[in-house]
C-alpha cells in the first residue's frame, strides 16, 4: 500500500543586508521584491537576514517571515566574507532552509549546503572598470565571477545583461535567469501641492532636472551639465540630483557647480520615497544619463509619476522604456541637448511621452517579479 507524503515547506533563507535607510537602487529592488514575495506566498517560510536598525518592522510581523539580525555588513570585508561563506551554511542547516537567496551581487563562494540563487544586477564592473575605485572593482570583478560560478541560478533583471552574462560567462549560460524589476508604489504622482511643499523646503526653483542615484561617474551627470550648458541661459532649467555620494562625488560635484552654478545644480542627497516622488512629480523632466544600467528602474519610477524621461540609449533603457522616452548616446552631449530643448519645449510632446510613459511604466508589477523569483526558487527547491 503505498503512501502519499506531502511536500516538505519551502523555506527560503534571503540576505536582506542590503536593506538600509537611505539604500540605492539595488537595496531598494530588492526590499520591493521581498514584500512581494512575502505576499505572494503565504504558505511558504521566508527566513531573512538583516542588519540592526534596517527598519524592517512589517516582515517581523509577517507570520510568514522569520527576521534574524546580524551585525556583519555585507560590505565588510573580510569579516562578512567569513560569515558568508562559514558561518551561513551553518545557520542555514539551524534554520532548516531549503534554499538560498542573495539578492545583491554578492553570495557565497562555498556551497552553502542548500540550492542557490544569486541576482547580478549588471556589469558595468567589466564594461566601465573606470567608474569604479580600483580596490571595489577588483573585489566585484572576483566576487561576481566566483558567485556566477558557485550559484544554482544566477538572476538577472533584463534579457540585455543575460545576453551579456551568457557571453562573459558562457559556462553559466544555462543558468541564467531573467526576473524584470519595477517602479516603486510610491511612485504614484504625489498631489500638486505635496510636490510643491516640497520644491519650497529643497528651495528648487521652479523649474528644474531631476537626476537619481548615486553621484558617481556611472551615473554620468556630467553629460547633463555639459548638454545643458549648450542651452540658451534663458531656456536653461536646474539640474537637481536625489542620490548619495559614490565613487569620486566631491570631485563630481564641484565640476557641475562650475559648469552651472550654485542656483544650477543642486545636490539634494538621499531622499526618502515620498519626497523621491515629489522630486519627480515637480521636475520639468527626469534624466537618466547612466553609462550603464542593468535595468531602468529610475526610468519607471519617473513615467509613473508621469513626467517626461530623456535617457542614455543604452540596451537596459531601451528594453526598460520601450518607446516611452527620449533617448541620446550617453557620450554625446550635443544629442542630448536637443532631445532636452524638445522635452522642456514641446508640450505636444511632453504630453505624449508623460502618457506613453505612465502606460509603460503600468506594464510592469513587483507581483509579477515576485512570482517570476518564486519559480525559479521552486525549481531549484524541486531539483535538489
């Protein structure tokens, strides 16, 4: 007589250290596609580790959320390498996890002893070492070939980076997956009066360039300076920048207060996601200028709120924004100071694109994400 026994309950352990106040892009996606998943799957176990103060509150709640703190960042190095990579796969057995989520470039480069996944946002490490200081990318460069190379999946965000992963590392091409991101919920447009609140309390002018991430030369704001400085002074908005400091950002942000000047440019610094929207909902139009991006998320959250988006023509915002942006070479000054003279100049046009955009940007869903990560976690569960 044989016997039907059920299947054991996923538990999916997720490093969730990325997760911080005041986090870029990448610990952002990734609280977004958390929470969703969370919802997502309410019979599943989901054990999440976090740094002290993250602000994690809702998912302790969560009866289907374990929260674990530990005090060892995963930008300490090597003491977080060491808890990566000998202390987790001990915990994991602790915890009974099935599998294994590392949503931020870094993973272990042991086995951890249960299935794995590891989401690499981009390359730009390999294709822009220059944007980077030498130590961070000879780390990134190792750490993200000795992740690829030790994962059970490797995630990436859109099928331009699984194209140029499957090149760079073709004996993991067979495990690449793509799990596309989305615009934030908050980026809802705010009220008009919220937006102008806040454009008082930043003391923006009133009319001015929104910028988002971090100030580092792979966002590339200095093509923006450059593009508007080629503007008659009279047509000529601020360029606002919401972001925290990276890579050389002193330097960055006194080359852009020569070419613009203080009532030019304004470095807002990290904002959170309320006043983020505000930023967006007031500004005349967003700029995404990124040498590289792995996917166009600041291009999504800005055509939910329904301003108009001239961005770098780069594979990811071209896959991201489809035909819902302006787009210019992200070397070449002058295209981009003709498609921002038409984007602040042409109210057919900026209706148009804050439209396409908005339509665009409703295209794509956390809860889509989350459903897409959660099967790639179950095949992998299933395989083991």
């Amino acid at each position: 007589m044989s016997q039907n026994t059920a299947a054991p309950t996923p538990a999916v352990a997720i490093d969730a250290r990325s997760i911080r106040p005041g986090a870029t892009g990448v610990g952002r996606a990734a609280q977004r596609l958390i929470g969703a998943m969370l919802s997502a799957r309410p019979e599943w176990r989901f054990i999440l580790v976090c740094r002290p103060g993250a602000g994690l509150a809702e998912w302790a709640g969560a009866p289907n959320a374990e929260v674990h703190e530990t005090p060892v960042d995963y930008e300490s190095h090597p003491r977080g390498d060491f808890w990566l990579n000998w202390r987790l796969p001990w915990l994991l057995r602790r915890w009974g996890a099935t599998a294994y989520f590392a949503p931020a470039f870094i993973g272990p480069v042991r086995r951890p002893g249960v299935p794995c996944a590891l989401s690499v946002y981009d390359l730009s490490v390999f294709r822009f070492p220059r944007a980077y200081s030498w130590r961070f990318r000879l780390f990134l460069r190792l750490a993200i070939r000795l992740g690829v190379r030790m994962a059970d999946r490797v995630v990436v965000p859109c099928e331009s980076v699984r194209q140029s992963a499957a090149e760079r590392f073709p004996w993991a091409a067979g495990r690449l997956a793509v799990v596309p991101l989305a615009a934030a919920s908050e980026s809802q447009p705010p009220s008009p009066a919220a937006a102008e609140a806040f454009r008082r309390r930043m003391g923006l002018p009133e009319r001015y360039l929104l910028g988002v991430g971090a100030l580092e030369p792979r966002k590339n704001p200095l093509l923006v300076a450059e593009a508007l400085e080629r503007l008659p002074a009279a047509a000529r908005p601020a360029l606002a920048w919401a972001g925290p400091a990276g890579y050389r950002s002193r330097e960055l942000a006194n080359a852009m207060l020569r070419r613009l000047g203080g009532a030019g440019f304004v470095w807002l610094g990290p904002l959170g996601d309320a006043d983020l929207a505000a930023a967006r909902a007031g500004a005349a139009a967003a700029v995404c200028p990124s040498l590289d991006e792995g996917f166009g998320m600041t291009v999504l959250e800005a055509m939910a709120c329904g301003v108009p988006v001239v961005c770098s023509d780069i594979p990811a915002h071209r896959e991201t924004a489809g035909g819902a942006a302006l787009f210019a070479g992200p070397l070449d000054a002058e295209a981009w100071t003709g498609r921002l003279a038409a984007a602040l100049g042409d109210e057919a046009l900026r209706r148009d694109l804050a439209e396409r955009g908005w339509r665009r940007a409703a295209e794509f869903s956390w809860e889509a994400s989350a459903d897409r990560m959660l099967e790639v976690l179950r095949e992998l569960i299933e395989a083991r």
